[in-house]
C-alpha cells in the first residue's frame, strides 16, 4: 500500500487522442500524486504496462494492433495488481465476470460522462488498496457518499487523509448536523473505544481519501505509528471541547 500511497500509475490506452486527453484531465484534477503516461495502440500498452507496472488501466475497446479483451487478459494475470477500466460502446459483462464483480475490471459505457468516469475509478483504486498485509488499507469515495450508517455494527476506523465528511442524524427528513470532519481526524472511533454500534451517520461532502483500519488490529497499528496515536488523542481531544461547548452553550 505504501506504493500506492507515494505514487498512483495510470495507463491511458487509446488511440483517440482528445479522449485520451480528456480523461487524463480527469485523473489529474482528482487523484494527487497521479503519474500518467499514454498509449495509443495495443503493443504500445503491452510494452509500457511492462517497464513501469501501472495500478490502473483505461482501455479504449476500439485499439488497434492487439485486442483489447487480450490486453485486458494480460494485465488482470500479471504478478502485479492491475485494475483495468474498458471503455465500450456497449456494455460487455460476459467477459471477466468474476473480476468485474470484485472491481478489478470495470466495463465503462461510452460515452460517459465525468461523475461516472469517477465512480468507476474510485472502486479500482479501492480494489488496488485492498489487501494489503500490514492490517490497513487506503478507501477512496465519491462526493456525497455514505461512510456509515447510524446504528450498524462498527468494523473499522477511519483516519482522513484527504477530503471533508459531515457526521448527521436523521430525524425523519431533516437531517441534524454533529459536526464535519476534517483530513487528519478520526471517523468511527467511538464506536471502538466504547464498542457500541455507530452513533451517527457519517457521509462525504467532498471526494475524499481515508485510511480504513480494522478494529482487531487498530492497537498494533497505533502502536507501530505514533503519528497516527497523536492523531486519535487530537481528535478525541475536538470532540470532547466540542461536547463541552455545547453544553455550556445550553
């Protein structure tokens, strides 16, 4: 994960230059720290996606010289992980069922517009992050998407690293705002330290970034990382003066 923390690869495949140009517009504006390089015809990817591995892919369907359902072969079965997104005129889940269902293949129809050209890279960058083996991994969202719901089992805490959220009630069809939280506080803690089900709905405002890190191996986490311990106490520390101000405020 460290990688991909550092640095996020993309391989613009497509021999249509403007939209080849048009998402790596796209990729630059949401995703810091993004290093894009472009291909425009099959051999071209193959032979870059070998000298610099990327993370993910964006597949033109129409490329020439080699296929785009044997590149998109090729790269899901590297060593590497490779998450590939094929842009289609036509939807085409016959083919890599099993990894379109898990979000290493995506099957974006053309055209498309910008907010689902995000969703479907967001869900590949997340299959990239998954996995890893030291007990955390990264969690992208979208604008305006639910985190946790109020009431359901806690699993995980959160770290911000990029982005805002709002934590809210639900009264109803008001919604009642608890605070936003901001990069570089905790989200869900509370529900491990008192180890309750969430107290509160919590969405994203903004695209964010965040480290997701399972309850049963948070104290070795927060153990290895002190950074991360001065952050937990920074947070809790916000919430309690905000909890006080509140009441003095009544």
């Amino acid at each position: 994960m460290a990688e991909l923390e550092s640095k996020r690869v993309f391989l613009i495949a497509s021999g249509k230059a403007d939209e080849a140009t048009s998402m790596a517009k796209i990729v630059e504006n949401h995703v810091p720290g993004a290093t894009i390089f472009t291909a425009s015809d099959g051999m071209e990817t193959l032979f870059k996606s070998e000298n610099v591995p990327p993370h993910v892919v964006i597949l033109d369907s129409d490329i020439q010289k080699v296929a785009a359902l044997d590149i998109a072969e090729k790269l899901i079965r590297k060593k590497e992980k490779i998450a590939v997104i094929i842009v289609s005129p036509l939807p085409d889940t016959e083919h890599f069922v099993d990894e379109v269902v898990t979000g290493q293949v995506h099957i974006l129809t053309r055209p498309t517009d910008q907010k689902t050209f995000l969703e479907h890279l967001t869900r590949a960058m997340n299959w990239i992050a998954h996995g890893d083996i030291s007990g955390y991994r990264l969690r992208f969202l979208t604008a305006n998407e639910l985190l946790m719901r109020e009431g359901e089992k806690a699993s995980s805490v959160f770290l911000v690293k990029r982005g805002l959220l709002k934590a809210y009630k639900q009264e109803g069809e008001k919604e009642v705002l608890l605070g936003e939280i901001k990069p570089g506080e905790f989200v869900g803690e509370m529900a491990y330290i008192n180890g309750e089900a969430r107290s509160a709905n919590v969405k994203s405002l903004t695209e964010c970034e965040l480290i997701e890190i399972p309850n049963d191996c948070l104290d070795k986490v927060l153990f290895s990382k002190p950074a991360w311990s001065k952050a937990l106490v920074k947070t809790l520390s916000t919430r309690l003066k905000h909890s006080n101000e509140e009441k003095v405020a009544k």
